[in-house]
C-alpha cells in the first residue's frame, strides 16, 4: 500500500500537536513499497522527511515537501533456547512492542514502557529511561539507502550507539530509512531497578508487568501524556561536562544533581539547571515549562512554533548565563 496525501494537517502525526501542514504526506506499509517510492516523481523533485511518532520534532512552519511515514507493523520472532529474536517493523508503536513483549514473558524492554514514539525511532535515538537504552537491546537494524533502495543490514556496533545518538543521527544522516529493528530480548528475569525509587515502587516480588506498570505510573506523574498536552517529552539533552568545570560549580552549587561518567566526565541534570535557574512554569505566549518536570516544555495554549523557540532560547541563553553550561535541544527543529 501506498498512500500519498496532499495539503495535510500535521497536528495529529506530532506530538507537540502544533497546527502546520505538509505539502505532502506519504504512508507505506512494505519494504517494497517504500523501494518503488524512493524512485517515483513525488520524491525524487521534493525534499522529503522521514518521521515516526513524531514525538521528538518542533515543526517551526509549514512543510514545503514529503513526509513519510512507515506502516510496516509486522513482527517476526526467533525463538532460541535463552533468548529470542524479534524483527520489529519500523511503523510499530513502541509501547504497543513493549506491551507486546511483556504480554510473552519476554525481559528487556520493560523499563522503556510507556515512551511515544515508533520502533524505526527507537534505533535512530536510541531511547532510554530509567536505566535501559534501545542499543543495550538492539541486536541488528535494517534500513534502505534512500540513493540506491539497497537495504543493508547494521549490526549494534555499525550504529555506534551514544547517549541519545547513533550513525543515523551523525555520519548517515538522512542517508537510510529504517525498515525492521531486530531487539534480543531475554526468557529470564533481569531487572534493572536501581534508577531513583524504581525498585521500592515495584515492590519485593518484582514481574514484567509490575515493572511496567510502575513505570507507567512514575512517567505519567512527571510527564505530560501526548493526548491531553502537546510537548517533545526532554526538549534538551542532560549535558556532559569535564570534572575540572564540574567541580567548582559543585563548589557553588552543592545541590546540583550530577551522575560521574567515565574519563573524568560528568552528566548534569539539565531539569535541576533550568527549574534552579527559576523557570518553573515560566510562559512564552502559549509555551510553558511543564511544573512537573522543567525538561519539558509545553504547548499550553495554542503555541505557535516562535513561542517554543522562544522559551527555549530564553532558558538555553539563562542557563549559560547562570552556570557557563551550554544545554542542547534533543528536540529537532523541522
Ligand atoms: N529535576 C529537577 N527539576 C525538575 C525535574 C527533575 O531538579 O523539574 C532533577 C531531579 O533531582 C531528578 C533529576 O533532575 O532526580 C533527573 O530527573 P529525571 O529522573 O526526570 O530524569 P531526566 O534526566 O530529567 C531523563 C530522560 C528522560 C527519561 C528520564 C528517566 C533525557 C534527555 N531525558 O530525564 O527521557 O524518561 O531520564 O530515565 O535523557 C525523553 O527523552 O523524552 C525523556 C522523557
């Protein structure tokens, strides 16, 4: 199936929610599909854009050429003797895999409930929380050359994973489109409940679903749900720094929250640098800082793009000024 759309409104298809369109809007839902795409005239004289859940973009206007979006939704598994295999099409919405998974008694993904978004993404981004990343799960992803339709196959490694980055989003940007993400998930219980008070919220007897649920339960207190309040999720990424700068600010800031990285490098909280810097619940026209977690910005009351690149600007510019730390949006900005 292909389906080719023209003058679309955008609001449903991110999660900001923001009321923009596209000139066109391309859906497909097989590999061969999006092959025949890749050489026909709608794509060939347009730029195009490549989304999944949309829950990681700020449209700044409207779109003047393509977005697509895959529906390739199968999921194949390979089931060996201590693990299984799944080959998780990119259109799969993610939480639907990990509710999947759960349901099968399969262990991994558990802790990345209830994160928007698609499967395709999950590769790209490498999404993480509370402890877990995709690139700690990811066996092999496959993806078509935009230039050729060739597929090839990236084995973990070929992606060389980083904190909210992979080659997709560095070397080969735009350069592929993911079609299938092969996730190893385990047949026995692994948790990994050391973040913050996981694992006194999942209780003494831990199961796959009362880690999900716990889950659920602690990202709806502190994040928006996409179907009542537009937002990106983090807008910025948690800065890294070098411990020689990190130590005087300790110095002046003794609450700041700070997890040690390897090679004398430090990981701030980029949510305490914002809420100390005193933008808790701050508004830009209909942008605001969410009051539950300052990571999150929000389209409170119709935003328009400018609102949100402007608070963003004013809380980017204020934290520097206050700390000498540049934070940088993890949101991409269309
Ligand atoms: N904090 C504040 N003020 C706030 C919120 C948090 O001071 O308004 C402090 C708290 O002390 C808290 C610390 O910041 O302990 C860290 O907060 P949290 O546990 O919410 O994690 P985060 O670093 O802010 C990251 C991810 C989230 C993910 C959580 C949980 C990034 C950019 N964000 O947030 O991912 O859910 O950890 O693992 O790495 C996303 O990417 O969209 C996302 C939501």
């Amino acid at each position: 199936m292909i389906d080719i759309r023209e003058n679309i409104s955008m609001k449903t298809y991110h999660t900001f929610g923001m009321d923009i369109t596209t000139r066109y809007f391309v859906e497909y839902d097989t590999v061969e599909d999006l092959r025949s795409l890749l050489i026909s005239p709608v794509i060939k004289s347009n730029n195009f854009l490549q989304i999944g859940g949309g829950s990681n973009l700020l449209f700044t206007k409207d779109y003047p050429g393509v977005i697509l979006h895959s529906k390739i939704k199968d999921i194949s598994v390979q089931d060996n003797e201590d693990c299984v295999i799944l080959k998780v099409g990119a259109g799969v919405v993610w939480d639907d895999f990990v509710a999947y998974a759960v349901s099968n008694n399969w262990y991994g993904v558990e802790n990345l409930s209830y994160i928007p978004g698609e499967v395709g993404a999950s590769a790209v981004q490498n999404v993480g929380a509370y402890g877990v990343e995709a690139k700690d799960l990811i066996e092999r992803v496959y993806a078509i050359e935009v230039e050729t339709g060739v597929e090839t196959i990236f084995t973990n490694e070929e992606c060389q994973y980083g904190y909210r980055s992979s080659i997709f989003k560095t070397q080969l940007k735009g350069q592929y489109i993911i079609t299938y993400v092969e996730y190893r998930l385990g047949k026995t219980p692994n948790y990994k409940l050391e973040y913050g008070n996981l694992k006194s919220a999942v209780g003494e007897t831990p199961t796959l679903q009362y880690v999900r649920d716990a889950i659920i339960d602690i990202r709806r207190q502190k994040l928006p749900d996409p179907s009542e309040i537009g937002s990106a999720g983090s807008f910025f990424i948690n800065p890294v720094i070098d411990l020689d700068i990190f130590l005087p600010l300790k110095e002046k800031y003794p609450n700041i929250v700070s997890y040690q990285l390897p090679d004398n490098k430090v990981k701030l909280s980029a949510a305490w640098l914002i809420d100390n810097a005193g933008w808790h619940g701050k508004k830009v026209g209909g942008a605001s800082v969410y009051h539950k977690q300052c990571l999150v910005l929000i389209n409170e009351n119709n935003a328009t793009p400018a609102d949100i690149i402007e608070l963003a600007d004013q809380i980017k510019k204020s934290v520097y000024d206050k700390y000498g730390v540049d934070i940088v949006p993890e949101v991409i900005y269309i």
